[in-house]
C-alpha cells in the first residue's frame, strides 16, 4: 500500500479508528488492516435485514397490544401506562414531526421512536402491578415457547441485540466479536417468535452467516 494512499485514509478514517484494527491483529500488514475494515462493513451491510425487520416487528407488536388492551390508539393511550422516564422522548418525536409540518399520527409516532424506547418497556417496573407485563407477553411475543415467553427473558435478548444494533448503526467495530454469529442467530430466532412469516420472509434475503464465513 502507498504512504500517501495509507495517509489519506487515515486522514478521513481518523488514526485512532485504524490503530484500533491494527492492535487487534499486531501481525497485520496494511493490506490486511483494511481489508477488516471492508470485512465490518460488510457485516454490518449483513445484519441490517434481520435487525430491521425485528424492530419493525417489536414496535408493532408492542403498539398493537397496548392499544387493545387499553381501548385505543398507542399514542393517545401512552399517559395511561408510560413511566416519566420515558414521556420526553415522546413529546420529542411529537415536536419534531410538527416542525416538518407533518401531524403526529399514531404511525408516526411510532415509527420515529427509538429502538431504546421498546426495548425499555420490558424493564422490570412496568412488571409491576401488571401494567403491561405478563398480561400482554402472549400477544406481543406469541409464537416462543411458554418456558421462554417472560419480561425479563425478552428483556434480556432485546439489550443484548439493542448493543449490537447501535453498534452497527453507528459504523462501529463489530468484525472482532466473537459471538457475533451467535447474535445473529438470536436475532432471527427473536424475530421468529414475532412473526414466523417475517422471519421466513427476511431469510430470503439474509446472507450473514456467507458474509461471516468470508474471514474464517
């Protein structure tokens, strides 16, 4: 690899980002560095139809159960149920579609909430007193396994996939995890207790498991 060309890239890369690399692998020639850093993006290019589709998925689901059981529409139900921790980033999302002149539908407002706000309703306070677990576990997640189907299961599967997740949609390492293919395989067995059909769906188009085996 050229001085300049290697120069360059870390000028835009940042050297800190490609020193990260190198220390991991401190056998690597240059070629090799980069060649992991085209490799992570590739994973991460990967894992986007199995995450999109399980947050797509959780948010509907989570939606479509609280607003059943407390007789309409999610976000005009929300005061009903949410703690205070969470009510900002609703209003939030409320302002910011005001401001782009759009009216702040029920659909809206769900699709622009967080991946980190679903994933919050399954903390262990909204256990209490049932207001919204275990009441809704069936509808929400209706397809696992009774054994599995628990608050805090789901909780921990959704954190562990919401680290992934930020960590992809912020162009961060992931090539080095060693688990990663692990995380992948509960991704999709977590989007399968959704919905079967979304999951038989998106394996169509899935190719992690090739993208991974690339390096090995």
């Amino acid at each position: 690899m050229q001085a300049n060309f290697k120069e360059k890239l870390e000028e835009v890369l940042s050297k800190e980002k490609i020193d990260a690399y190198r220390n991991r692998r401190n056998d690597s020639s240059d070629e090799e560095i980069y060649a992991h850093f085209l490799w992570n993006i590739q994973l991460g290019e990967a894992l986007y139809p199995s995450i999109q589709a399980l947050e797509v998925a959780l948010r509907n689901r989570i939606s479509q159960s609280i607003a059943k059981k407390f007789n309409g529409e999610f976000y005009k139900m929300a005061h009903k149920f949410l703690y205070e921790s969470e009510l900002p980033e609703l209003e939030k999302v409320e302002a910011g579609l005001k401001q782009q002149g759009k009216s702040p539908t029920n659909g809206l407002i769900i699709e622009n909430l967080r991946f980190g706000f679903w994933t919050s309703l399954f903390d262990i306070r909204y256990e209490h007193r049932q207001i919204l677990w275990p009441v809704l576990l069936k509808s929400t997640i209706p397809y696992a396994s009774k054994y599995l189907r628990t608050r805090k299961e789901m909780s921990k599967r959704l954190n562990t996939i919401r680290r992934l997740r930020n960590r992809v949609f912020h162009h961060g390492s992931i090539w080095h995890w060693k688990d990663l293919s692990d995380q992948h395989k509960l991704i999709l067995e977590t989007l399968k207790w959704l919905s079967p059909e979304l999951h038989d769906l998106i394996i169509q188009v899935d190719r992690f498991q090739e993208v991974f085996e690339m390096d090995t």
